[in-house]
C-alpha cells in the first residue's frame, strides 16, 4: 500500500520545493509552518484523496493546532477535562468549532469516497498499478462488508492525519536544522543524491535501498531531536530497574525517548553532538537496539513508522538537490520544550540558498 503513496510524497514534496523558491537569498526564516502545511497536505491526501470538487487544497492545519494546544492543557491541567470547567477556559469556542469543521470536512470525504466505491471507482488495485489507494477507501471497504461504522471510518482517517503531521513536519524541520548546521554533512548527503537520482525525477523505493547515508542523516536527527519525547507503559509484571529500584506489575510509567537517545552510555562522549555516523553498520551492530526508539518498540509502537521514513526521505531528496540550507543556530543552544509533540522556546531559522 504504501509504495502507492510515493506519487503523493513526489508531488507534495515538488509543491514544497517550489514554495521554498520565495525564501531563496531572503534573510534566514523561520519554515517550520510551511513544512507542516507540506505534511498535512501529504496526511490529508494519504487519508482522504486530493480534494473535493473545488480543486482546492484542505486547510485542516489550523484546526488540528488548536485541538492539539487543548491536548495537551488537558493533559497537563487534568481538570479541563471537565467540560463544565473546560467551558470557562478560552479554548473552548475555539475548540468546539475546529471539531465542528474536521467533522464536517471528513464526512463529505466520506460521502464522496463512498459513491466512488459504489459506483466502483477507485478500486485500482496499487500493488499492480502503483496508484495511491487512499486510507479512507480502505477504510469504506470495511463498513461495506459490515466490519466498520461510519464513525469508525471518521475515527480511523483522524487518528492517522493526527499522528502524522506534528511529527513528520517536526521531523523533516529539525533533520534540514541539523544539516544546516553541519554543512559538511549536508554536502556529503547531497554527493549522495546525486550520484544516486543524477536527473531530478520521480523518487522511487528502489532509489532510497541505495541511499544509506539518507537513512543515516535521518535517524541521526530523530536520535537527538525525537518528534515524540516519551512514551508511556503499564507494568505487566515487576521489574527491576537498579540495584535497589523495581517498578510494581500494574504500575504505569513513562519512558524517556529523549534521554535513553542521549545517554552517554549507548552513544559514547558526544552524545549530545550530530553525527549521522552514529548510524554506520558497524555503530548501529555494537549498541543495544532499544537505545534508539523515535517511533517506540513492541506491540503499541508506531504505525506510521514506514509510512513517515518514505515522506521524510522523498523530502529530503528533494530539497536537497536543489538547495544548500545554513543557520546560525546551534543545536547546543536550543531550549527544548516538551510537550505532545518536541518544540523549541525559539524556533531554529534556516536560510535557503539554490544550488
Ligand atoms: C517521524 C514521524 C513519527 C514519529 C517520530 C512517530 C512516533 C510515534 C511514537 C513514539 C508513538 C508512541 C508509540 C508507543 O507508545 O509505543 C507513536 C504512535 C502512533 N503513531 Fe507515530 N510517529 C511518526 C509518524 C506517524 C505517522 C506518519 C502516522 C500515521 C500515518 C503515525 C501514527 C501513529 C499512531 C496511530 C500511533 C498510536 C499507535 C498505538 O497507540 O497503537 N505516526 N508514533
């Protein structure tokens, strides 16, 4: 399914590429919106298909951002989640609305997308044909052999657009900050590409197999600036965790992604310093696996795992060939502030130059 998704991932990724022509010998910016327009637009496309008959593209972005700043109120003062409290907080009407309009806008895709299947539209087989099978008509197959409601459906396309887009944009943002930073790195990375996709055309699967140092790069910036900073279990049974410390079966904890991926015991002295060679073969063989966790372990670990490696990948590639991007900020310096999702106190800007 998902190597249906690469002409999205091209297309987009091409769209964001252009966008970036505006920046070109401007003074450094601050692009973190305009990489999360790109990867909503990749989320709103994977899930629901380009757009309805306006031809216009879905502006969900602001909508989502305001349901994830209650998110994370509620979660942070618990006593919000208390609708006859939450009603007196400024969120609310903001809230309420932006629900309103994601509703709205997901069951008119859903309305289309079942005529389409109704009259037998859009059943192409992608495995065959390479042509995107959108998540939602999955989805719609299943309420038509009885397996979904409707709101499952409706659930289903949210849960991903969600997932997806605070942490792919995150993603994609700090591993361009990182490059920018280290423009030996970056300069290695774009020899890659080039040797690799000399002619800029569309970027296939088979290309990224032979593109380590890609990989590399990526999972250099997931390691020190992970989208998602922690996670959270239940103990199934008691474990011990020190010498004198063990965690009660039934307990429920957190685990820190961000401090297991800069402690010093799995990543040497510089730990705290971007170096993609942390992700060599030979490094990746001698360390512990679960030191390295951006997309969690075991049977609740992340589902857009792939999906979001190919999205940021694609990106990459594309941005890259075609710009050199520097920053005088240093990843040292950055005040990080977690929360759902990582942010900085002041966004890293980046500025853009063509090749
Ligand atoms: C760089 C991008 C991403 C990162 C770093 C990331 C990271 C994570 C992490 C750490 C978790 C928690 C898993 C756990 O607690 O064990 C998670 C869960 C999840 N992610 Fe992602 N994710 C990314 C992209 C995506 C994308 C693109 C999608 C959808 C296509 C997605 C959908 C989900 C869902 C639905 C869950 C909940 C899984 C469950 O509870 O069973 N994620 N993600």
């Amino acid at each position: 399914m998902l190597l249906g998704f690469f002409s999205i991932y091209n297309k987009n990724a091409n769209e964001l590429s252009e966008a970036l022509e505006n920046y070109v010998g401007e003074d450094a910016s601050d692009l973190s919106i305009i990489f999360a327009r790109s990867m909503m637009d990749t989320a709103t496309e994977t899930t629901m298909g380009k757009s309805l008959d306006t031809g216009h593209k879905l502006d969900l972005l602001p909508q989502y951002q305001i349901c994830l700043k209650a998110l994370i109120l509620q979660m942070t003062r618990p006593w919000f989640q208390i609708d006859f409290l939450f009603k007196f907080h400024n969120l609310y009407e903001p809230v309420k609305r932006a629900v309103l309009i994601i509703r709205k806008t997901i069951y008119t895709f859903i309305e289309v997308n079942l005529k389409e299947l109704e009259n037998n539209e859009g059943l192409e087989n992608n495995e065959e044909s390479q042509k995107p099978m959108i998540f939602i008509k999955q989805a719609l197959k299943l309420f038509q052999e009885n397996k979904f409601t409707l709101e499952d459906v409706f659930n289903e396309s949210n849960t991903i657009i969600v997932g997806a887009i605070e942490t792919t944009s995150t993603a994609i943002h700090n591993t361009i900050f990182c490059l920018a930073e280290h423009t030996e790195f970056q300069e290695k990375l774009f020899a890659e590409i080039m040797a690799v996709i000399p002619d800029d055309v569309e970027i296939t699967y088979k290309h990224l197999l032979n593109m380590p140092y890609l990989t590399m790069t990526i999972n250099e910036s997931l390691r020190l600036l992970p989208p998602i900073m922690f996670t959270t279990r239940e103990a199934s049974d008691i474990f011990q965790i020190k010498d004198d410390s063990w965690v009660p079966k039934g307990a429920q904890f957190m685990i820190s992604i961000y401090h297991i991926q800069r402690n010093k015991k799995y990543w040497g002295p510089k730990a705290e310093e971007y170096d993609p060679d942390n992700f060599s073969d030979e490094n990746v063989a001698q360390r512990n696996p679960n030191a390295f966790l951006p997309f969690s372990k075991g049977v609740r670990n992340c589902i857009g795992m792939r999906y979001a490696q190919f999205a940021l990948k694609v990106t990459l590639v594309k941005l890259i060939r075609k710009y050199k991007f520097t920053t005088d900020h240093k990843l040292k310096n950055l005040v990080i502030i977690p929360n759902i999702t990582m942010h900085f106190k002041d966004i890293p800007k980046l500025k853009v130059t063509l090749r």
